[in-house]
C-alpha cells in the first residue's frame, strides 16, 4: 500500500522546519567556529550576522566567540579554534611573514577610523613628547592607529612617545584615567562609553588626515588550509556577512539595537556617532584593499626580512568575485546600490 503525507502530517513537518530555522528539505546546519574582535559598531556585521540569522539562512550553525585583540584572534584561527575569525590586515601580514598558513577573504571596512584620546592637558602634539600612549597590544589594529596617528600630526613613535601594551579598551581607559598612560587610540566615538574618564580632548581624528589610512580592517580570515578544504563554507559565511553588512547599512535602528545587546553601556549619544560611521564605511563589495594590505606587508617585512611574501599569499578574493559574477551581490543590495 502506498502511504501519502496527511496534511496534519505536512503541516507538522513545516512546523518543525520552522522552528529550527529551517525550510523543508533544507540541508542540515553545518558547524561553524567564528570570531569577532571588538563589541563596538565596527564589528557590527558579525554580531547582526548572528542575530537576524544570516549564517542560519546559509546553513550555518554559527558559534560567534568574541577575541579582543587581531594577534589573539590569528593566534586562535592558527590554532583551529576559530575557523574564520574577524583580524586586520596589520595581524594577518605580521604572522604570515613569521610563516602562518593565513589568508584574508574579504573585508567589509577597509579605512582605520580611529582617534586619539590625550588627558586634557596635551595641547599640541609637543606636548606629547616624553610621554607614553596605551594600546592593546604590538601589531594589533590599536597599535597601527597609534602609530600613524603620531606620524600623521609629525611625531615619532617610539622616538618621542613610548608605546606600552596596556590592554583592552577598558584597560586603557583605567591606565588613563590613573595617570599611567597620556592618550589612547580609540575608535569613532568610543569615548562617550567610559563614563568616569578624566578631563580629556580628541588631539587627532584618523579621518581628519590629509589622506585616510587604507587598511583591510573588518575583515574574514581564515588558513589557506580550511579555505581549500572547507570553501563552501567560506563562501557562505561572506554570503552572510554581505547579508548583514546590508541590514546594517539599511536598517539603523536595528542595527543599533544589536550593538548595544553586545555593547551593553553604549548610550544613545555612542549609537548615533557610531553608526553614522560604521554604515559608511562599510563595503557592498568586500574586496580586501590591496594598497592597505600592501602597507602591511611592508612593515611586517622590515620585522622579518628573510620572508618572500607578495600581496597575492596575503589575499584570496576569488570568493568576492564569484559572488559578484554570479549576481548575488546585486541581489542583497539591489542593482543600484
């Protein structure tokens, strides 16, 4: 006797489907390691990625761990721990130069926005001089915004300002605010969150330099082993994250109700300044910046001379551009977007 679906059988199955995410004959959810590298807006597509469901709607069962800083983050991709992690470019072309199996997707923010928070008392670059600037760690993307902020307005770091790792953003704000450290780098913003601050002023804006540094920021990395073993998966983990860049730029109180699920003491001034930047700067078409990357690689080879490195061993944009062949990015975005 041949057995049919009842509709009571049909209407149970899609029920099912439903609440797991899933439509009828979906493939199952495949595990998937990611990490992002800062609770702020600028690493808001990871986090909306998660929470309106876009690496669900790509088949993806998406474990989203927070690393705060780019060398912990490589370290934990290296490592297997993290299959595609959030790192800049600075991390990427630093461990890779020392040898790391590492390569950059895509990248969705390719501009460092950040500024530098000085005690109140620094009046002028001079008045930096002799003095220390605190950043998470040497190499990280806090440890690049420092520098080049400091050469920006004529200083040389090191030379004339120290550069001590001091920790993560709260970490510094502490240093500051006890007198161990004279300025911090700090994203767009970031200052209005650390309310017991002592008296302060923004001495320069990343954005407010002649040329903005190129940089590939927010960006997918993974090892160029994963990449050959597990593309489909890389694939659809940038197919999620283009998805949620867009909601980003698109949808501004959403956007902003999942920064501050993550940001738990971001205030509504933080939001507004945040967002406004971070919807800008983000990419429809997240091709890594290979002047950026360049940059990178650059002073990565000054550390590590011996290395033969070119752009081409730091970036596989082969996925972006299949995406951008097959038409999918005009169809997030619209033809016009």
């Amino acid at each position: 006797m041949k057995l049919t679906a009842t509709p009571l059988r049909v209407s149970f199955l899609a029920l099912v489907c439903a609440l797991a995410g899933l439509s009828p004959g979906s493939p199952a959810q495949e595990r998937v390691r990611l990490s992002y590298s800062s609770t702020d807006a600028t690493n808001g597509i990871w986090t909306v990625g998660k929470d309106l469901g876009f690496y669900k709607k790509h088949g993806l069962d998406a474990d989203l761990v927070y690393i705060g800083s780019t060398t912990i983050g490589v370290a934990a991709i290296l490592a297997g721990d993290i299959d595609v992690g959030n790192a800049a470019g600075s991390g990427v072309a630093l461990a890779a130069s020392r040898g790391a199996d590492l390569v950059s997707t895509g990248c969705f923010v390719n501009t460092l926005a950040y500024e530098l928070v000085v005690l109140e008392s620094v009046k002028s670059p001079e008045d930096l001089k002799g003095k220390s600037i605190g950043i998470s760690r040497f190499g990280s993307v806090s440890d690049v915004a420092a520098r080049e902020m400091l050469k920006g307005v004529g200083l040389k770091p090191v030379e004339d300002v120290n550069i001590l790792q001091v920790g993560g953003a709260s970490d510094r704000a502490a240093a500051f605010s006890r007198g161990a450290i004279a300025g911090f780098p700090s994203p767009p913003g970031n200052v209005r969150l650390t309310g017991k601050l002592v008296p302060y002023r923004i001495l320069v804006n990343m954005a407010d330099l002649e040329k903005p540094y190129p940089l590939p920021f927010i960006c997918a990395v993974t090892k160029k082993s994963y990449l050959a073993k597990k593309r489909d998966t890389v694939k659809r983990v940038i197919m999620a994250l283009v998805e949620a860049g867009h909601y980003f730029k698109t949808n501004k109180e959403g956007a902003q109700r999942v920064v501050a699920k993550y940001l738990r003491v971001a205030n509504k001034a933080y939001l507004e300044d945040s967002y406004r930047s971070t919807a800008k700067l983000i990419d429809r078409v997240p091709y890594t910046t290979r002047e950026g990357m360049k940059i990178q690689l650059d002073d990565a080879l000054k550390k590590n001379p011996e290395s033969r490195l070119t752009i081409d061993d730091l970036i596989d944009d082969s996925i972006v551009r299949e995406l951008e062949k097959e038409g999918f990015i005009d169809r997030v975005y619209g033809t016009k977007g």
